[in-house]
C-alpha cells in the first residue's frame, strides 16, 4: 500500500509539472525530460538491449527532449528560459 501511495504521489506531481511547463508558468526541463530518458531505459532494457548502447540511447533521448522542451518553454513563457 505505501508503494502505491508513493506511485500515485509521483503521478500527481508529474502531472502538475506538465501542466506548469505546457503553461508557461515554471520550467520542469530537466525533470520531465528525465521521465522520457527514464522510461525509454526501462523499455530497452525489458528488450534486453547491451548496456552501453541501452545507455547511449538513454543519453540521446534525455538530451533531445531536453533541448525540444526548453524550446517549448520559452514560446509558452514569452521568450523566457526559466521562472
């Protein structure tokens, strides 16, 4: 029950970070592009992919992600990087 309750906490703070990103309110750059980086290495390693690729794939992910989202921030913000 507690790691239900700390998934669901997680849920919900993700979900209000999205929405203050796409909002143009405050920049969760790093976090939400983590998430992706995150999810995709657990994808790649379910399908069994070598580690230093599995790691290198990760990388590109986070760091594309990383540059779309900052990118997505400062249209939302008004030409702002961060607030």
């Amino acid at each position: 029950m507690v790691v239900a309750g700390v998934a669901l906490a997680s849920l919900a703070s993700l979900e209000l970070s999205i929405r203050e990103h796409l909002a143009g309110y405050r920049s969760h750059t790093t976090l939400l592009a983590a998430t992706v980086g995150v999810i995709t290495l657990a994808v790649l390693f379910f399908l069994q992919v070598a580690r230093g690729l599995m790691l290198g794939i990760g990388a590109a992910v986070f760091a594309a992600m990383f540059l779309a989202l900052r990118e997505l921030f400062k249209r939302r913000s008004g030409g702002l990087g961060f607030r």
